[in-house]
C-alpha cells in the first residue's frame, strides 16, 4: 500500500502485484479499520475488509 496526495484528501493504493486479486485504492482524510470495499472487476464485484493496525 501507499498514499497518494489529492487536492483535498489522501488515496490509499493497494497493489497486489503477484496475488490474484486486482489492485484498488480508497479515497478520504484516513483509512479507518474495518471498512469495506467493493472492487468492480472483469470477473465481478470482490469485497475487501481493511484492516489497520
């Protein structure tokens, strides 16, 4: 994962280079633990739980 900076907030990129799952990233001020993402694939809809330690 890394952060990016937006004009008005952050973007938090996830890369999963050599895993089977596709990249996303989320958007906002910070990344609370436990939200969901829905990420729309070729494949179809796949749901991430960020987990922050």
């Amino acid at each position: 994962m890394h952060i990016e900076k937006e004009p008005n907030s952050f973007r938090y990129v996830f890369k999963f280079p050599t895993h089977a799952h596709h990249s996303f990233w989320c958007d906002g001020n910070t990344l609370k633990s436990g939200t969901e993402v829905e990420v729309h694939t070729i494949e179809g809809p796949e749901r991430f739980q960020i987990l922050v330690d």
